[in-house]
C-alpha cells in the first residue's frame, strides 16, 4: 500500500467515509503510526485485527506489511465494514469478514498469529485467553482505548483496570503500557 507522507494514501478517502457515516471510532494517528510499525517488523507476518472499523488502522497495518504478509480483520457492523472493504478490499493480503468477533475468535483455535490487533470487545474485555492463545512465540498483542473516554458505560472503568491487571501479571507475556494516544496496551508472548 502506498503512503503520502506519514499516511497510508487511502486514509483520507476512509475519513471521508467515516464522517458520511457519523462513524467516530477510528484509530488516530499515533496508534496508526504504531500499527505500521508493528507490520512492519514482521515480514511475511500472520496478522489478526478485531474491529475492523471503516479500515483506518486497518490501512495502517497494511501500510506496514511486506508482500508476504497476510492480515485478517473482522468487523461486526456490515455498514462500517463496506467502506473498508470499498477502499482497501482489493488488495490481495487482506481477508475481511463481515461477522461476530467471539465467532470467529472461536473458529481460529489452534491457528498462531504474530501481531493482534484488538479494537473491539471480543478480544479484548471478553475470549481474552483464545485471543492470547492464537498469539505465536514472540507474538504481539495491542489493545487501545484504555484512557477514559466519553463514550464509556458508567463501569467501563472497572473492566480497563481488569484488562491492564490480567495482561501485566500473565506470566507467558512481557507487556508495555504506553501512556500516549487512547492508552495502549502492548505485550509480547514469551517464546
């Protein structure tokens, strides 16, 4: 995929779709920047992101991956999802579904990836230990949205702290908090 400057190209095109949509959820340009990154340090790597979204950070983890690199991404809500797969569903390294994360979540036991991306519920607040089960020796894994934010339910801040505690005291994960963007979460499976 083909950045313009510091942004995938297509970028621009999915804002667009996004502000059609009323859709406010996408990543912004740190977690982008970090995704690419990540993408980036694996070539011909497995990728799995849950929530898709519009496919911002879905064109970011593109931006970043090799020509032998693959990335699926799931996404629940078939509207949001049409702009993704409008913009970036050619592009012969991505699988999109359109489908229930916990779904497929489930489906993928006993498949290894090398980078998670978990930007929705499955994944991250719920099959958790699937999630990190599907993560290879060295695997990493990124949740986000982890500062408070105005769309949290009144107890949400409760749940974040249990993520954090679970992820930071699992002994088969060395793990980062990195207090810039919405808050994120990496860690790092043990080999």
């Amino acid at each position: 995929m083909l950045t313009t400057g510091s942004h995938p190209a297509v970028l621009a095109s999915i804002v667009e779709g996004c502000t059609s949509l009323g859709f406010t959820m996408s990543c912004d340009l740190v977690t982008g920047q970090l995704l690419r990154t990540l993408a980036a340090a694996r070539p011909g790597g497995r990728i799995l992101e849950l929530g898709t979204g519009a496919g911002a950070s879905t064109s970011w983890l593109l931006s970043g991956m090799d020509p032998d690199a693959t990335l699926l991404s799931v996404e629940q809500d078939p509207v949001v999802a049409a702009v993704a797969a409008a913009h970036l569903g050619a592009d012969r390294r991505l699988e999109l579904m359109v489908g229930d994360g916990a779904e497929l979540i489930d489906a993928l036991a006993g498949r290894h990836f090398d980078l998670i991306f978990a930007d929705t519920w499955p994944g991250k607040f719920h099959h958790l230990d699937q999630v990190l089960g599907l993560l290879a020796p060295g695997g990493q894994y990124l949740v986000d949205d982890l500062l408070p934010q105005s769309t949290w339910p009144s107890d949400h801040a409760h749940a974040v702290r249990a993520l954090m505690d679970r992820l930071t005291t699992d002994p088969r994960l060395h793990t980062t908090y990195l207090d810039c963007s919405t808050g994120l979460l990496l860690a790092t499976r043990r080999a």
